[in-house]
C-alpha cells in the first residue's frame, strides 16, 4: 500500500490528543489518551505495521474532497461519483463531553445522493504497533484489548474480526447515517456500551457550538482572516488543556527529507514556541487564551534547573521529557529511518529562550494583566543568570547536532532578554540590577555588529566568523534590534532574498533557513524550505516597506505564495520539498504563529496605516 502525502491530512481534536485524517478516509495517526502517549494507529509511519482506521466506498471511481466545517475543527471527507455521494464528518467531542471522557472519537458516515456501498476496517496497534492484542466482537461493536490498553468500537452495524481488527461491508441509501465511536475502555471493563445516532448528533451539535463560539472571540478582520481563524484553530488543537502547554506539532518523525534521517518528535513543548503563542493570540485578540499559555510559562519560571536556568523543551505535563529512543520495528514514512520517540534537543542549551519569553511577558504586562510580583522574582533570577552566561557557546534556535556555536541568533535574543527584562523593571519599579543588565546589554549589542556582521557579503551571518546566511537575522528588525530602515538590514534582506545559486535562501518563493550545503548542522541529507521563515521573511519586507515603498508588493506577493503552501484545509506541515510537497511534522505550530503576525501586519500596511501598536513596544 502507497504512503498518502503528508498533506492530504487534515486534524482533529480535543485539546487532550488529535487525529490525521486522510483523504482516503483512514486515520492514519492518533494515540492515546495523550497526544504523547504510543500510538494506536500508527499506519503513517509503517503502512503495514503501524494500524488503522479506514471507511470508504467499497468500488472505483470516486473522488475526494476534505474541508473543515466553518470556524470549527469538525472536519468532513466527501466521497463523490456518478452512483451517490457520502460525507464521513470526523470530530472529538467537545463542551461537557469533552469533560466526561478524555478521548472519544466519532465518525459519522452519511450518504448525500444515491446509494453507496461502503467498507469500515479497524485495526489497532498498540504501543506503537509493539503489543499484541486481543479482539472480542460484541453485540454493540468491538473490544480490542493489550496488556495496558484497551479501545472499544461502539457500532450498531454487525462487525467481523478480521486481520487483529474488525471490519464490515454496509450499505447506505440518500439520507441514512451510521455513526462509530471509539473511545479508551476502563480497566475490566469487556462490554462495549451502546452508541446510538441521536447521541452522535448531539455532540456533533455541541462540538460546532463550541468550536464556533471559541473562535468568535477573533478580532482579526482583515482580508486574510479565512487563513488567520484557520492557524487560530489549528493552535488551539496543538494545545493540552490540562496544563496549557502547547506542541510543536501533533506528529513524530515525519521526515524532513524523504527517504532521509531528519526525523524528530514534535509532540512536547518548547519555551520558544509558547512566548511566540502569547505574542501571537494577543495580536487577534485571544486575551483568555494568552492568560492561559503564559500561566503555562509562569509555571515553568517557578521550577528554574538547579543552575539557574530553564529546560529548553519540556513534556506537555511539565515534566522532563522522555529520552529520545529509536522505533526500529518500523519502516518510517516512505522509508525515512529512523522513526523517533522523545527528543534529545531537551538536554541541548539553547540561549534564545530568554528572549522570546522576556518578549512574550513584556507584550502580556503591557496588552494583557500586568504580571505578578512572585513572577517578576522568578523572571530576575533568569536575567541574572543570562547576564553569567550570555557569551557561552549553545545549539542554537535550529537545535544542530554538530556542537555548540556562537550563534548569532542566540546572542540577538540574549539582547532582547535584558532589553525587555530593563523595561518592564524600569515600567513596573521592579527591584532589578539595572546598572549591570544595561551594560551588558550594551555590550552584546556591540558584539553582534562587530562579529555578526560580514562586510564582505553585507548581511548578518549564522554564528560568528561563519559566512553563512540564517534566516533568523529577518527577527532584528521585529524585536527592534534594528530599524527596518538601517542599511545593515536592508541589505541583510537583499542577501536572503538572492536565488539560493546566487548564495540566498529564496527559491521559487520559499525559504531556507540556512544552507545545509555550506553548514554542518551533524545531520546527514538535505532538508526543504522552511514555511516559518517565509512569513518572517514578508513581515520583514512589510516593515522594509515603510523606508523602501518598492519591497511591500514584494511582501504580498510573498505572502499570496505562502499562503499556497498550505494544504486543502489550511494546515502547514515545517517544511515544503522542491515540488511544494509537505516535510516533516504536521501541523506545525511555529508556521501558524508566524501567519497570523505576517497577516497582521500586511494587512496594516495594505491600508496605509504607518503605524503598528505593536511596534510602541520600544516605548517602555
């Protein structure tokens, strides 16, 4: 069986786990009860080992259409031939339901036109396809069963064992439905309870209510708001309702190369990632949801290392995450091995952190409630200990496996920690060591020109003495490291935006984030563009544009191209190939974030307006 692209998925979820959902109508990736539990249909990863949940039409010629029901996560796959048409409408309940159970999942099939035969065949694997498990039918569906798990099958159609799953062949006529739930059995507990149509339709009902009402609270309404309340709902399924942390992305090892080694698990929560979602949520007017992430980093603040500093990455409960290890029983998507659980970039020190939280909290206490003094304590702490450690040597926003560097990002973001962490002090009357924060501060800002800067290439490089451009340079300009007037930044821009034959990062409208050709990063192969970058790269000739008119049709050009990156139902994968296609984890957090601030402020600038609130974050 042919591996589907990585972009014919669309998710679902209920803020405890989420599920792809292929166009062909197989879940292809859900685990259980947690988005880092082991899976229980894994087949994206190993299309013979890893299990999982198909319903289709039974014959030929049908073709397929998958779309979001509006301004919610419910997602529909419609089946449609000269014979009938059916929609199969997947969602995790949410409201109260989502309360009674952590991870129902309903499929609801129903045919709009004609008379289709259709087929159901569902085959766990659990724990990654690594336990072998039981099958028991019963009057009301199907009990599959290992030694940790179990998952039941609610039905009211007669199922049949078949191949360690269950399956059945059944026919519906134009306005009749058949609705399944699967769902995590209690301990002991051998009967599968009764899952009636009217029941699917109230959480159905409860479930859009939901969804709708959630993103009602938007305020975004410019021209690409579509595309923004999409990214808004894909975040909130990346979240963890428990805790309020929030994934890099739902999936692991998606690869970043086919056929390559660039595999890693996204499925726990990077510092990084959370400051970005305060700053992002703020900005479209989802206040209650900032409150929420940033109670998630205050937490994180309240448990500082022993030495003073933050993990980089932690697992969506708070706690350490899990050692990366290797699934070798599995082929990985399309051949890309090794498939990994956990990730080794926790134990990596990544000095970047402190800026983009320091940022993240100076936005929150200027926009949203001003932070508390037990957290003013915690953030002095970290601005100490960045003062003690700034000029260390660290792996860096990409996390490279060839050994720490002095990376020119890392040291920009150290600036911004001590710059905003100055600020809010200075705004607040915190008790803070001004004096010595503001030299240092200085003295990084010093340092970043004198050897982050190449004359010979005129740009901002990767690290120092290294003659290679990073995409990450396009930040200066957004924290205000640099005006987005400063010839320095200009012509940074100009750099990244030459053909990648020509030693830039662009090719055919999308963006590298360094060349692996010219840096050793300790991964072997290539990798695509990064979809994150090219929205940093239009917010940067957004700004760019205010000094140079010329560069902002440039940015909505850019931006009309990213936009056609994203897939059938608007989600971004971390990476694009050559030929557009989809690398790596899916849907990526990072790239959504980074949409809704491109949006945000090309649009402002498309109405002529010159000034951002947001950039009066220089004012104190």
């Amino acid at each position: 069986m042919a591996y589907p692209p990585i972009e014919d998925h669309g998710i679902i979820g209920n803020m405890r786990t989420a599920a792809l959902v292929g166009m062909n109508g197989s879940i292809d990736w859900f685990c259980a009860p947690r988005f880092d539990s082991p899976s229980i249909f894994g087949a994206l990863l190993d299309q013979n080992g890893g299990g999982c949940f198909k319903i289709a039409p039974t014959v030929e010629g049908f073709s397929q259409k998958q779309y979001y029901w509006p301004d919610t996560n419910v997602l529909i796959t419609h089946f449609s031939s000269a014979e009938g048409a059916v929609e199969i409408t997947d969602f995790m309940p949410m409201g109260e339901a989502k309360e009674r159970e952590a991870c129902p999942l309903i499929r609801r099939v129903k045919v709009t036109r004609g008379s289709v035969p259709m087929g159901l065949d569902c085959r766990p694997a659990f724990n990654y396809g690594r336990d072998p498990h039981s099958v028991t039918i019963d009057p009301c569906g199907a009990i599959f069963k290992s030694g940790t798990l179990t998952l039941s099958l609610s039905s009211t159609l007669a199922l049949g064992e078949q191949r360690q799953g269950a399956g059945a062949e059944f026919t519906l006529n134009e306005g009749e439905s058949q609705s399944f739930r699967i769902r995590i059995a209690e301990p002991g507990d051998e009967k599968v309870s009764e899952f009636s149509e009217a029941e699917a339709g109230d959480l159905l009902r409860d479930t859009l209510d939901y969804w709708s009402a959630w993103i009602a609270k938007c305020t975004y309404a410019g021209r690409w708001r579509g595309m923004v309340k999409r990214s808004a709902l894909a975040l909130e399924l990346l979240v963890y309702g428990p805790t309020g942390a929030i994934l890099g992305a739902a999936t692991t090892s998606l690869p970043e190369e086919i056929g390559g080694e660039r595999n890693w698990d996204y499925r726990c929560s990077w510092i990084r990632d959370s400051a970005f979602t305060v700053y992002a949520l703020l900005r479209v007017g989802l206040t209650d949801e900032a409150d929420r992430f940033m109670s998630w980093v205050e937490s994180r603040c309240n448990e500082i290392e022993p030495s003073g500093s933050l993990r980089t990455v932690y697992a969506i409960d708070g706690r350490q995450v899990r050692a990366e290890a290797e699934l070798s029983h599995w082929e990985g998507y399309r051949g890309s091995r090794p498939v990994r659980i956990g990730n080794a970039a926790a134990d990596q020190l990544q000095m970047d952190i402190y800026g983009e939280l320091l940022d993240a909290v100076y936005l929150y206490n200027k926009y949203g409630t001003p932070i508390s003094s037990a957290f003013w304590m915690d953030l002095r702490k970290l601005l100490d200990w960045v003062c003690d450690n700034w000029q260390r040597k660290d792996s860096g926003i990409w996390e490279v496996r060839s050994g720490p560097n002095h990376f020119v990002y890392s040291k920009l973001m150290c600036w911004v920690a001590l710059d905003r962490g100055l600020r809010i002090a200075i705004k607040r009357s915190f008790p803070a060591d001004l004096n010595r924060w503001l030299k240092i501060r200085d003295q990084i800002y010093t340092e970043i020109l004198g050897q982050g800067w190449d004359l010979s290439l005129g740009a901002f490089v990767q690290s120092y003495g290294s003659r290679s451009l990073d995409a990450s340079s396009l930040m200066m300009p957004l924290v205000f490291f640099m005006s987005f007037s400063d010839p320095k930044m200009l012509s940074t821009i100009d750099a990244i935006c030459r053909p990648v034959s020509d030693g830039g990062l662009l090719s055919d409208g999308m963006v590298y984030r360094y060349n692996n050709r010219d840096t050793k990063d300790g991964i072997s192969g290539a990798e695509g563009t990064f979809n994150m970058c090219g929205f940093w790269l239009v917010e940067a000739l957004t700004r760019a544009g205010r000094a140079e008119p010329h560069r902002l049709p440039q940015a909505r050009l850019l931006f009309q191209q990213m936009l056609g990156r994203a897939n059938h139902v608007g989600l971004y994968s971390e990476e694009c190939g050559l030929r557009g296609e989809a690398l790596g984890n899916i849907p990526q957090a990072f790239t959504h974030l980074a949409l809704i601030s491109a949006a945000a402020n090309l649009d402002r600038a498309e109405r002529g307006e010159t000034s951002i609130p947001w950039e009066q974050s220089s004012e104190g």
